[in-house]
C-alpha cells in the first residue's frame, strides 16, 4: 500500500526502545491515512480541481529536493531534533487546516504537512534502524509485521475519516482535529524514550552515482521504473478518485469509506502469500507483470462506472488494489534481491522514487483535466500502467 518509505546509508549504535518506534510509526500512519482520501477535497473548497495537482506537483519536488540534502541538516541538527521541529510543524498545519477559510491559510498549511509527513517517516525509519542494530536476522520480520500493521490502519482511517465527516455534516474539522490529536502521543513518545538520541554516521545520497548505477543495471532500471509506475497509480487514485466518486459519481462519504476499507483490504489479504510465492516458487517477474495488467483492466472500469451501488465500486477499487498488492510486494522483493548492502547509493534513490512519482503523477493529472472530461483521467491512469508491464517483461527472474 501507498506508504512512504525513504532510507540513506547509516552505521548503526546500540539498540532499545523499538516497541516506541512501532507505535509511533503507526500513529503516523494513521495521522497521514486518516486524511490522505479528503486532502484532495479539502483543497477543491479553495482552488479548481486541475489546480489541487499543481498544489501536490509543487509540494512533491520540494520533498524530493530536501531528501537530496537531509544528510546535512542531519549532521547539523540531529535526528531527534528534526523529528521535534517536523512534529510541532505538521502538528500546527493539521490544526490550522481544521479551521482554515480561505486559499491563503489552507494551501500553505497543506504545503507543509504534505512535505513533513515523509520526512518524519523518514526520522522514525532511522530510530528504527538504530534499534534494530546489527542483527539483519529479525530485520524482514520486524518490517513485515509492520507492514501488515500499516495494512490493516490503511483499510480502518479512510472508512473511520468518511464516518467523522458524514457525522459533521460534511465537514472535514473533526477529521483534521484527530489527525493533528494523533501527533501528540508521538512528541511525547520522542521526548521521553529519544531525548538522549545518539545519531549514527549518516551518507549523503550521491544522485549521479545512483542514477548511473541503476541505469547501467537493466533490471534495476526496469524494476525501478515499474515502481516509479505504481507509485504514480496510487498518486493519482489517492487524490482523485475521492473527488470523482463524492462529486461526480455522488457517492456519500460514509459509502465512500465503506468502498476504501473492502479496496484495502487486498493489501491484507494478498502481500504476505504474495512474497512467500515470490520466494519459493514463481519469482517476481509474473506476478508483477499480472498486476500491472490487473491495475490497467479495473482503472479503466472507473472511466465508464456511473452506477452508486456500493458493491459494485468496492468491487472495482478490490480489484484495483489486488494488482497493486502484486507489484507492490514483488517490486520491493525483486529490488532487495538484486541490492546488497553495499549498494545504499541505489537503495537511497529507490526511496526517492514516491515523491518524485508524486511530482510527476500530478503534472499529468493537471494537464489531462485541461483537455479531458474528469472520468477520462482513469484512462489515462490505466494507460500508464501499460509500459510498466514491458518494464516487467525485461527483468530477469529470480526463478
């Protein structure tokens, strides 16, 4: 599932306090879920809809920028400081959006909560690293049980925000409030079991010794431009898919939350069997390649559904997020298959890959609705699977 996930090279120390790192990493999954469906709705209220992709191609480029350099505000500052000032940051955009009334307040105010959310991902990833340690043994359990939980938060906001909203007479106030609400255990969690952090020696990414790296390396390359594809599908059905089935569909927002728990289910369901599959009998390149095609068949339904039967629309979204369970876990699976750890120049930009799939994904949703009708988008979107599918086609399978 859409989660943002960035690392850089880092030498580890000492280990503790992990069980506090879960949390608060989950509590800002749920803070970052419970309004990532509303956010491209709360913005339609102040500005046009071929406007709310500049907003994100805008807050998108600048967090690929600052991942590029976070290295050196790093060495300046330090992971538990940076992680406090993004905190109370976001903290303040995410209140402020709750009572915003006019362009001014609330497309600066989304602006930094946009670009906070990943970098703070990011700060909690390195507490998570350091207590982990050296021991790689219980890395991949760790992480995929975080996974599964970040699954199963990833079906429960969306339908919980939808709940709040219709409950508030179509308001988003309340559902920004517990957002911003949801913060707070996670400063406190910063304060008391991180104050004394010791940072590790962090490595800057060096972008030109990546770029070359995958590039020479057909099935990095290939497999990194199919993440850079799926990344942009979940750019694209986070932002507009919300607007298009509340607006113009005319679906209630507690039907649309209904229709988001069952979509994300798939992920609950699906990515675990999927990697055990990968790994023992199949390898990655089949499965990815059927979910890219799943992705472009059931997008292009969207374009041509106008019936407001809930089932149907769980239906479609269920299938949508199946094929984006199937490349999800065999694009990270594959990755880490053809990388060693000595490779975090490629590692690091692979991280990079969602916000600049954001920026490139909301460039081209802004120039579509210039010229087409809004339900052609997912055309669009389905069409853009279709390379993706001859990335898959020139890997090397792992079986």
């Amino acid at each position: 599932m859409p989660t943002p996930d960035h690392n850089i090279s880092l030498k580890r120390s000492k280990r503790s306090n992990i069980i506090p790192v879960y949390i608060a990493t989950l509590l800002l999954i749920f803070h970052s879920f419970v309004v990532a469906y509303i956010n491209s709705s709360f913005l339609e209220q102040f500005i046009d809809t071929s406007s709310v992709g500049t907003i994100y191609t805008i807050g998108s480029a600048v967090s690929v920028i600052i991942f590029l350099f976070v290295s050196r505000v790093l060495h300046k500052v330090g992971n538990y400081r940076l992680s406090l000032i993004l905190l109370i940051l976001n903290l303040l955009a995410v209140t402020g959006m709750a009572f915003a009334d006019s362009m001014r307040e609330a497309v600066p105010l989304f602006l930094i909560h946009l670009i906070s959310v990943p970098l703070i991902i990011f700060n909690l990833d390195v507490f998570m690293e350091e207590q982990i340690g050296n021991n790689e043994t219980v890395t991949g359990s760790r992480r995929g049980l975080l996974l599964t939980l970040s699954s199963i938060i990833g079906a429960i906001s969306p339908f919980l925000s939808s709940l709040i909203i219709e409950s508030s007479g179509g308001t988003f106030t309340n559902v920004y409030l517990l957002s911003a609400g949801t913060l707070i255990p996670i400063i406190a969690i910063l304060i008391i079991f991180f104050s004394n952090f010791s940072d590790p020696t962090y490595d800057e990414i060096d972008v030109f010794a990546a770029i070359k790296t995958f590039w020479d390396n057909i099935n990095i390359r290939n497999v990194f431009l199919a993440n850079f594809s799926l990344q942009m599908f979940f750019m694209l059905m986070v932002v507009f898919a919300p607007l298009y089935l509340t607006r113009d569909i005319g679906l209630t927002w507690a039907e649309f939350g209904i229709i988001m728990f069952f979509a994300q289910m798939a992920y609950v369901i699906l990515e675990y069997p999927i990697g055990i599959v990968a790994d023992k009998y199949i390898g990655e390149k089949e499965m990815m390649g059927l979910g890219f095609l799943i992705i472009a068949i059931s997008t292009s339904w969207i374009s041509f559904t106008v019936t407001t039967s809930v089932v149907v629309w769980s239906t479609i979204m269920f299938i949508t997020r199946v094929g984006a369970s199937f490349v999800e876990a065999t694009t990270e699976s594959y990755f880490f298959k053809q990388t060693k750890s000595s490779d975090a120049q490629v590692i690091s930009f692979f991280r990079v890959t969602r916000p600049l799939a954001y920026v490139f994904g909301a460039m081209i949703a802004s120039f579509t609705l210039l010229y087409l009708p809004f339900n052609l988008l997912f055309v669009v979107v389905a069409a853009m699977m279709i390379p993706a599918m001859f990335f898959t086609i020139g890997i090397k399978d792992t079986k």
